[in-house]
C-alpha cells in the first residue's frame, strides 16, 4: 500500500436541538435537524469513511484495526 492521503465523508448526527446552519458552510445535510458534525471519527456511534482511492468505503476504524500505529521511541 502506498502512502497517500486519505479523504474522508464526514458523519452527520441527527438531534432534536439541530437545525441547518451548517448549509451556509457549504455542506449537504442529511437531516433537517443535524446537530451535531464529526469531521473524522472512529467513534463505535459514527465512523468516517474513505471517499475514493483504494481504501474506498473503509471506516476509518477498520483501517486503524488493520495497521495500528507503531510509533518509535
């Protein structure tokens, strides 16, 4: 796999309290009353996942289930 950066859909929370504000930041809503926005998440709730390459439709929890970090030091 090579190294290349990843684009994400994010996930959009349906709330009693929400609205469409988030329109005028140029987003397409999925519900008239979202209310709540997660840009990147791997949350068991909503996860974020891989517009287009080849991670396609994988969420970003599975991805890091398959390559967790190795840091050094």
């Amino acid at each position: 796999m090579s190294i290349k950066p990843l684009f994400f859909d994010p996930v959009f929370k349906d709330r009693i309290w929400g609205g469409e504000q988030l329109r005028d930041f140029g987003y397409e809503l999925p519900f008239k009353q979202t209310g709540e926005y997660w840009a990147f998440a791997a949350h068991s709730h909503g996860q974020s996942i891989v517009k287009k390459g080849e991670l396609k439709g994988l969420t970003l929890g599975k991805i890091w289930e398959n390559n967790p970090y190795q840091g050094t030091g």
